[in-house]
C-alpha cells in the first residue's frame, strides 16, 4: 500500500518550480528531451522484459509500436523545439492601428498525465514527451495494469530527469482520486469512456481543460478489390495480412487503434476465411502463445470479460469459424474469427480489445457507410477498397478521430497527422508537433505604439466620429479617408443625440 | 395565435431532446455541410444585422442604455466583419490541408480534413448580447454545423429580438433559439451536444462543464479574469489615460470581459496618472458623468447591488480618489477611481465588471509582475511602456489569453488573433479562423497503395526485421541499406 501522504506537498513543490521559470528555458527542455532518448536506447532491454511479463509481448512488436516510435518522437522534438517555441506572426489587417501581433506559445504550467496499460510505454511517453517540449512541470501515472512497466518507469526513468519538474507514480484508482483532488493546469488522459467522464468531471470543478483519448469500435470494411488488373489476389492478400496484424499483432487486440470488427459483402466470405485461415497460420505460426507472435491478455479479469462475449451467448458462440479457445492459465486466447453475430450481441456493442474478429456481411459493400454512421464515432476508420466513390462517400459521410485507406494503425506513426478521436472516441489531438501544441497555451500578443491615434475613438459621440469608426472597424482605409475629407456622406442619423457637432480635435 | 402558444409552453427536458433530435436530423441529411448553404446562412446573418440595425440600437438601448455608437461600432460593426472574413476566406479553411507523410508510411499521403462536429449549442451573455451570440454561432455555421443558440435572460430585449430574427432570416430545421433562464439551460444541458460553447462567468462555466463531462463533449469557455493594465512613467499619458477610459467607461461602463480591472502604477507615478485620468474622464463624459448618454448603466439591480458591496467596505470607500457617485433608481454609477485598495478586499478578487478602476501601486513596476502572477490568469493582460525590455519581459513572463501593449481591447479587432483565455479566463478560442476550427473537427486521412508492402513489419518476427526498423527510425538510407544486407550491429 503506497504512502501518498506527501502528494499534496509535492504537487506544491512542483507548482514552486515551475514558477521559477526553469522549465520554460529552451536548454531545460532540450535536456529532459535528450535524457528521454537516453532511456530508451540504454533500457530497451529492460523495457522489452518489462512489455513480455505485463503482456508477453515480443520484442520485435515493442519496438514497433513502443519504443521505435518514442525514439522517432523525440528525434523530431529535439529537431524541431526551437522552431515549435519561436512566436508565430498573425497577419494584420490593412488598416494599422496595430503595429505587431503574434501568438506566442507558452506552457500551461503543471500538467497530469494519465496512462494506460496497453502501450504502457508509449502512451506514457507520448504525452510527456509533449508536454515537456512545451515546458510545463509534470506528474504522470502509468497504470498499475502493467506492473512491471510501471515499476520501469517510476524506478528507473525519473534518475534520468529532473524529478523537481517530471514526478512519475504508481498506484491504482485510489491513487487517481487523489490526484483529481489536486489541482492541474491540464490533464491528458488515456482510457476508457467511463473513465474519461470521471475525470472530466473532476477537471471541471477547476475549469482545468482536458485531453481525452478514449476508444470506440473501430471498424474496417473490405471490399472485393476488383480491379481490371490481374492482381486481385495479390491485393487482397496484402489486405488480408494488413487486417490481421492490425487486429492480432496489435497487442493481441488490445488496442484503442486495433481493427474491432470487419464489414463484407456475404458474396465475398467464401473467398475471405480461407485466406484469413492460412495467413492466421503463415503469419502467427502453429503455436502463437509459445512464439509470442500474439501478445497476452493483460489479466484475468479481461480474460474472463473477453470469454463472456464468446460463451455467454450461444448465437455468438456458433458464429464463431476460427479459433475460439481460451487457456486461462496463461491468459491466452488463439485468433478467433466469428461471422455475423447477432448486431444487438454485447461483442458488437462494446468495444472488444481482444483478439476476437467479427465479420459481419453487408448485401453491398456500400451499406457499410450507413452502417457505420449509424453508430458512435469510433477513434479511426479503415477503408480497404480501391473504388473511388465508395472513398469519397466514407470521407464525406462518415466521422472518425482518424480515417485510413488501404491500411491500418499505421497513422499513429505519422508525426504531421493529429492523433484524436471525436465524439465518444474523445477529443483533444497529439503526436507531432500537436503534442506541443496540446500542452500549450497560444498568447495572444499585440502591440501598438503612441503616434498614431483615432481621435474618434473617444467620446463625446458625434455623428461624424460614427462614421469614422464605422469605416474604420471594417478595415476600409480608403473609406475613412473620404469620411475625413468630407467626401463621404452618410445617410445616417445619430439617434437619441442633440446634433451638436462639436469635433474637438485632440 | 400558435407562435405565442408555442412560447407559453415550457421548455422542459422533453422539448430539449426533440429539439435536439430534428436538428441531428438536419444535420444527417447533409445540407449544412456544403459550402452554399453555409455562405447563404453567413449572407442571412449579414443581410439580418444591416437591416434591423435600429431594432438593434434599440434594444441595446432597453437593455444596456448603451450608446448607439458602441452598439454600431461593436455589436454590429465586429460582427459584420467576422462575417465579411468568413466569405472571405471560408473556401480556404474548408480544403483539406494536405501534409507530408513520413518515411515509416511509405508509400502514402495524408492530408488533415475538416469536418463539422454536428449539432452545437452556443449560450451566450448580456453585455454584449448581440456579438456574444452571432458571433459564435457565424463560425458554428461556417463550420458547417447546425446551432441552437440560448441568448442571456439578463438582455431581454436583445434576447427576443434574437429569437424573432433568427427566426425570420435563417434556416429553421438547422439554426435555433431557445430563451429562458436557469430551467431551460439546464434542460439543453441534459442533451448531448457535439460541442458547448459559452461565454459568462466561471461559476457557471463550472456547471457547464460537468454537464458536458456526461457526454464527453467539448467545449469553449469564455470566460473573465481581472485583466490588469500596468502603467509606466514614461509614456505619452494623457494617450495612455484616454486609451484607458475608452477601454473602460468606453466598453459598456466597465462591462466587458476585456476591460482593464485594474490598474498597478508605480507609487510616484499614480497622481499624476489620477489627474490626467480625472481630466479625461471629464473631457468624454462631462461634468456629470451620472448624465451622460455616452456611457451604458449598470445592467441589473442585482449587478448594481454588487457594485455597491464593493465600495461600501469603508477600507475601500475611503480610498476613492474620483467619482463614487450612485443612483439607483437610473442604474448609473459614475466612473470612479481608487487608490491602493487592500489587496485582500472585495473588489481586489472578484471581477469588478463595472465602473470602478482600483489603482495599486508598487514601488518598482517590476513588482507588478508577480501580484499579476500571484493571481489567477485574466483573459488580457496590458502594459503602457516605451521601455522595450520591460514589455519583452512582460509577454514572456506575465500569462493571460491575449495581451496589447499600450492599448486597450484592440487585439479582438484582429481577426488572425485567438481570442480565448487560459486558467480560469477559460479553454479555447474563437475569432476568424479560429471560429471555424473551434467548431471543426480536423479528421487525419492517410491513405496507402498496395505497392511497397514492407514485409517487415509482419510476424514472424525476426532478428533482422528488427534491424531493418531500427534503421528506419533513424532514417538514414545508409543504415537501411546496412540493415538489409545484415550489416549492423
């Protein structure tokens, strides 16, 4: 059992050192990048050790999703943080009564992270990453689901940074309790919907603003490929294999990004399952759980949640055509396909996070669009299809946090493409220089000097500092100088005013 | 007569779900989505507010007592301009903005599209209850959504003139109004919104917040602060004084979220900046300022009890330098001016939005930073100075939503500045481009070939895909290549 009882003190400590100003300097930020970087490179077998105790992860799958891109992440900071931090200059409109504006970026001040236990590295780091190129002092909470890469991160990470400025964490919901108590100049979090209102709730006692980045169904729809070129059975093949690690390479599932569930046309099944079939083999192997090609289930509790959507239904329970057991013991659950369970089944109504696949048949691969608007907006898409309108209608027609064509989680590697859901999948956006921005505040910044004035800009009102002011808010130069010239005329009449014209000039 | 019927009938829980319901309707039919429905509705909004201009001088009148020049000037004035960038520039904002895509997701494109959120609710306020509302709701409408706006109960007759124009100008089955009060905000708040824009006072901004947490919906609060205004020595001062009224007096009586709270001087300084001020406010309002029509009353009773809790503190009363005086049964206060309040009394931590200017003084300016520091972060932050370190050091080290050096409010005339706040002046920001993104949602599009199918990045895992990923990473050909033969380490 953690002692938080010095909590409350260190958040203050903290708050203190951000006042300083040490966090905002440019060589401060740099270094906590650098040190970051360092970790990685001289952890990265610990952290592959870490990832295959909490999940049995294999090493080449936490590179490529957990450590790779972190390292990618902070190559592009370290690059870009001085050229994220310069001001930005705001076009002025013709008429100069300013003499500069810009918006500047500054740090929001202290900020919370909440992370969770699927990429525990990853959606750790992400966001830290982010808010310390913007500056700001933070505390982050690993999830105590993956203990080991919690403990990681709490015992190891903070000797590389400056823990006045960078607290990291552990504990469960009690702890996350606390920390909502405390008060924050942001909290990014990283979860489940439920979760997500819990803590949104508790931001608005504060008006603290908050990032949430929750998950949803994610569907994919794969059409038929037809194409007039003899490489129909190639494309599909490379659809097929892009479908399959989306949905069982990717932490077996478990996967705010992952593939939930797949949308064909019932003509095309005879030809799809066979090839998911060999390719479940050629890429997995005989025995995935000995190979850790598939991840495990994170505990016990997921484990007997994923069983229940299998076997608490029987009309779930005979739709399923590959795969379907389950070994407790070693939380593993094989590649399982299902074809067309009940719509109302709780496996097409929650999000699933696990390696079960329903496939679900449309008369036509359009019927996908409706299909899909018809339910909550789900934090990405995936369209594999090559027929342009049938594109053009799920660009139009559908939201997503993100949309993919021809592919599949392959947008989180992409630093220049915002990382977010919308609607039920969340709000707010990172990656990229979007971390950057999420974790700051845009001043505003405007200056002007003392030569030019308006003398109509002050009362006494007059009819004529009316139409002068009038002419000159809409920005119309040319106007205020007939108005001045007594060129213009103007069909007005000041109301309620004696016409006293008494222009004093200033 | 039905119209006045439907109005009779209470706006309840129920109404707001139906009303909520047609316009999801609308909005799943598509037809706010094109750029001609938008520009016609923007068009609309100009054509309603160029044609009622005196309904709307006059209500303002009813309401505010505000002057018909800001009512022209602001209301209307900043509005028709939000507008004319919106048709300006809205074909611009509604391209997808294409973006490099990176060496780990070759081969492809990317592009960031926006896309309307769909069915938004604006609650807007009283002291400028005509921009505070359309000004919202052009840029929900640019961005293709359908609105309902609430306009604030404390304007009445700005309220319902809202509600009879929109009604008449605008395209009912996707643009709203529901009047009321604390029933009928809670009864939309019930509902889910695909975003919550509001702008008014913190306490409320709170509850606003926890009912959008219900469903996850985001929002914009716009919200107030004490802005400060730090005065140097070493400015022109009788400019720096009247650009201090217009700033104040000037902006509905001191009932603008933007207007200088307060005042922090140097302790040498201060009586020269009172008489300068003293003058001034004599030059634009007269001898009795209680008389004069260029300045708005205090807009309620309960507005002006307020006020007058925050002088009657006698700590407080007896630091008036100028004005102080009151009348109730008109609504007025005349502009006053205080020197070195406590600065632990009333009207030194709440928002005095009225007629009072405390002027705080310290003995080097430097100090005005951390009092400003040491309190929550206004909505705008001003200093008058020529001295060029000190404004630096002021941008960099004083935080608010917006600050302008040497003058007051003017940043929200510019249309490519973010108007927003940060900490307690709220979360989010509107004005030109960014009311059209405040209500977008800026969908990331990738999308692949089928050619270039890097084997590497499916199992089976093997030593040498984890090389070759390596190698990617760190994008360098070299050491791709290196991966690719075996040769790295």
């Amino acid at each position: 059992m953690e002692n938080y009882s010095s909590l409350e003190r260190d958040v203050r400590d903290m708050r203190a050192y951000f006042g300083t100003g040490k966090t905002k300097e440019a060589t401060w930020r740099e270094s906590q990048l650098k040190a970051l970087r360092k970790f990685l490179l001289e952890n990265e077998d610990h952290i592959f050790k870490a990832l295959n105790n909490d999940l049995g992860k294999h090493q080449v799958e936490a590179f490529r999703d957990e450590v790779g891109t972190l390292v990618k992440t902070l190559n592009l900071a370290i690059k870009s943080l001085k050229q994220w931090m310069a001001g930005k200059e705001a076009k002025l409109p013709r008429i100069a009564l300013l003499s500069s504006a810009e918006i500047v970026p500054e740090p929001l001040g202290l900020v919370l992270i909440f992370s969770s236990w699927n990429f525990p590295f990853g959606l750790s780091l992400e966001p830290l990453i982010g808010a310390v190129a913007a500056g700001n002092s933070v505390v982050l909470k690993p999830s105590e689901m993956s203990p080991a890469c919690s403990s990681l991160l709490t015992s190891v990470l903070p000797s590389y940074l400056d823990s006045n400025a960078i607290m990291i964490i552990q504990g469960g919901p009690s702890l996350g309790e606390l920390l909502l108590k405390q008060t924050w100049d942001k909290i990014f979090f990283t979860g489940s919907a439920r979760v997500g209102k819990i803590v949104m709730s508790a931001a608005a006692e504060n008006l603290t603003p908050v990032s949430l980045e929750l998950g949803g169904k994610c569907p994919a729809l794969l059409d038929s490929l037809t194409s007039s070129w003899d490489r129909e059975v190639l494309l599909l093949k490379v659809a097929v294999k892009r479908i399959l690690v989306a949905k069982y390479g990717a932490c077996a599932g478990q996967a705010c990004i992952a593939i939930d569930y797949v949308l064909v046309e019932n003509s095309f099944i005879s030809t799809l399952l066979p090839l998911l079939k060999v390719w479940i083999k050629k890429m997995f192997g005989e025995n995935p759980k000995g190979s850790n090609s598939i991840a495990r289930i994170v505990n016990k509790q997921h484990f007997l949640r994923l069983k229940s959507l299998i076997n608490d239904d029987p009309k779930v329970k005979e739709s399923v055509v590959i795969g379907g057991s389950f070994d407790e013991d070693n939380l593993f659950i094989e590649p399982t396909i299902l074809v067309d369970p009940p719509l109302d089944s709780a496996i097409m109504t929650e999000e699933i996070f696990g390696p079960l696949l329903p496939i679900i048949t449309v008369e036509k691969i359009e019927d996908s669009v409706g299909f899909i608007k018809s339910r909550p907006k789900p934090l990405a898409i995936y369209a594999f299809t090559k027929n342009k309108s049938l594109q053009k209608r799920m660009l139009d027609e559908t939201s997503s946090g993100s949309l993919v064509f021809n592919d599949a989680i392959l947008q989180y590697v992409a630093d220049t493409l915002p990382f977010g859901g919308v609607g039920e999948s969340g709000f707010g956006k990172y990656h990229g220089k979007f971390s950057f921005d999420t974790f700051s505040h845009h001043k505003a910044v405007a200056r002007r000097s003392y030569y030019t004035d308006f003398w109509f800009r002050f009362p006494p009102w007059t009819l004529n500092k009316l139409q002068l002011l009038e002419v000159a808010y809409n920005l119309d130069y040319i106007g205020m100088l007939l108005v001045i010239l007594g060129l213009k005329g103007s069909k007005r009449r000041l109301i309620n005013q004696d016409e006293k014209l008494h222009d004093k000039q200033f | 007569m039905e119209s006045s019927q439907k109005k009779m009938a209470v706006f309840d829980g129920e109404a707001a779900s139906m009303l909520v319901k047609e316009l999801r309707g609308s909005f799943g039919s598509g037809k706010t989505r094109s750029y001609e429905w938008r520009v016609s509705q923007v068009k609309a909004l100009l054509k309603m507010v160029t044609d009622n201009e005196k309904q709307i001088i006059d209500a303002l009148l009813s309401d505010l007592a505000k002057p018909p020049l800001e009512t022209v000037v602001y209301e209307i004035g900043m509005f028709k301009n939000s507008c004319e960038v919106i048709l300006k520039e809205l074909k611009q904002w509604m391209k997808p903005e294409k973006v490099k895509s990176s060496l780990s997701t070759f081969p492809s494109s990317a592009e960031i599209v926006p896309e309307p959120l769909g069915v938004v609710l604006v609650i807007s306020a009283w002291n400028y209850p005509i921009l505070l509302s359309l000004d919202p709701v052009v840029g929900a409408i640019a961005a293709g959504n359908a609105v309902v706006l609430k306009p604030s109960e404390i304007a009445p007759a700005s309220s319902s003139l809202l509600a009879k124009l929109l009604q008449e100008y605008m395209d009912n089955s996707c643009v709203r109004v529901v009047e009321g009060a604390v029933d009928e905000t809670t009864a939309l708040l019930d509902q889910k919104w695909d975003k919550i824009f509001y702008t008014g006072n913190g306490r409320v901004g709170r509850i606003i917040m926890t009912a959008a947490a219900k469903h996850l919906t985001p929002v914009v609060l716009e919200l107030g602060g004490k802005c400060p205004a730090v005065v140097d020595s070493d400015v022109n001062l009788q400019v720096a004084a009247r650009r201090l009224i217009s700033g104040k007096w000037g902006l509905n009586n001191g009932q603008a979220c933007v207007s200088p709270d307060y005042v922090i001087t140097t302790k040498d300084f201060a009586p020269k900046l009172v008489d300068t001020l003293k003058t001034e406010l004599e030059n634009f309002f007269g001898k009795n300022p209680l008389e004069s029509k260029d300045i708005s009353r205090i807009v309620s009773h309960n507005h002006f009890t307020r006020l007058a809790k925050l002088l009657d503190d006698e700590k407080v009363s007896g630091k008036i330098v100028h004005g102080g005086e009151k009348d109730e049964s008109k609504l007025r206060i005349a502009p006053t001016l205080l020197l070195d309040v406590p600065h632990d009394s009333l009207i030194m931590s709440e928002e005095i939005f009225g007629p009072l200017l405390p002027i705080i003084t310290v003995n080097k300016l430097e100090e005005s930073f951390d009092f400003i520091n040491s309190r929550t972060k206004p909505l705008a932050a001003y200093i008058f100075t020529n001295n060029k370190k000190l404004k630096e050091h002021f941008v960099m080290n004083v935080s608010a939503g917006g600050m302008l050096i040497n003058d007051i409010a003017l940043h929200l005339v510019v249309p490519s500045l973010p108007f927003g706040g940060v900490g307690d002046s709220g979360t989010g920001s509107y004005h030109g481009r960014f009311s059209f993104e405040a209500f977008t949602h800026k969908k990331a599009v990738l999308s692949r070939g089928f050619g270039g199918d890097a084997s590497l990045r499916y199992p089976p895992y093997t030593d040498t895909k984890l090389r070759v990923m390596k190698a990617l990473i760190g994008g360098s050909i070299l050491n791709i290549i290196r991966a690719l033969l075996g040769m790295s380490s």
